[in-house]
C-alpha cells in the first residue's frame, strides 16, 4: 500500500473547520502545528511589533488515492482558490513506520469504499 503525506496550511481561525473537512473526507489522525505566516509586502507593524497572521499547519498520512479525494474536498470547502483561502498539497511517501494493522485495515476499506 503506498501512502501520501497531506499537508494543509490555513488560517487559525479555520482550524476546527478544516478538521471536520478532513475526517469528512477519509483522514484518521491529524496532527496540528501552530505557525505565522510571514510575507513581506504584507508586514504590517503596530508600535514596533510585527503583525502576522497566525497560521495552522494540519498534517495527516493517508492512503495515496485518499490524498486526492481530500484534497478535492478542501479546495472546495475551504475555498482555497480565494485570496487568504490556504493552501494544502500532498507529497508521496516512500517508508513509513509506525502505522498499526487496524489503520492499515481502515485504509483498505477506504479505497474498498471508493471502488
């Protein structure tokens, strides 16, 4: 079975609504990391402290055919074709460890499912 890393970058306050998306759409297990997004035109400043935009970083591993279904989902819900909408990508995984048998079985009937 060959796996894909899914990688959402969103705006804090999408947070809670991205995960939804991404359970809705066949995801198990999300990890989140809290981060600023940084841009330099946009840098705005407010007595001498920086004012970025606080971002979150949703990463799941899934089976590789599931990466393209929620990244469909996610370009839709979360319109992501907006300026400020995000941004999410998938990247293929060659080894991954640490992935029990009863994932591995939910994984299965997730492509099962799609067929």
């Amino acid at each position: 079975m060959r796996f894909s890393a899914v990688v959402l970058i969103v705006p804090e306050e999408n947070e809670n609504h991205s995960v939804d998306i991404l359970k809705e759409a066949g995801a198990a297990g999300i990890t989140i990391l809290k981060g600023k997004g940084l841009r330099p035109k946009d840098r705005k400043t407010f007595l001498g402290l920086g004012l970025e935009r606080k971002e979150s970083l949703l990463l799941c591993i899934v089976e590789k055919q599931l990466a393209t279904r929620i990244l469909k989902a996610v370009k839709v819900k979360l319109e992501m074709d907006l300026p400020g909408g995000g941004l999410a990508f998938s990247l293929p995984l060659g080894t991954v460890v640490g992935i029990g048998l009863a994932q591995m079985a939910l994984f299965r009937q997730e492509v099962e499912d799609e067929l």
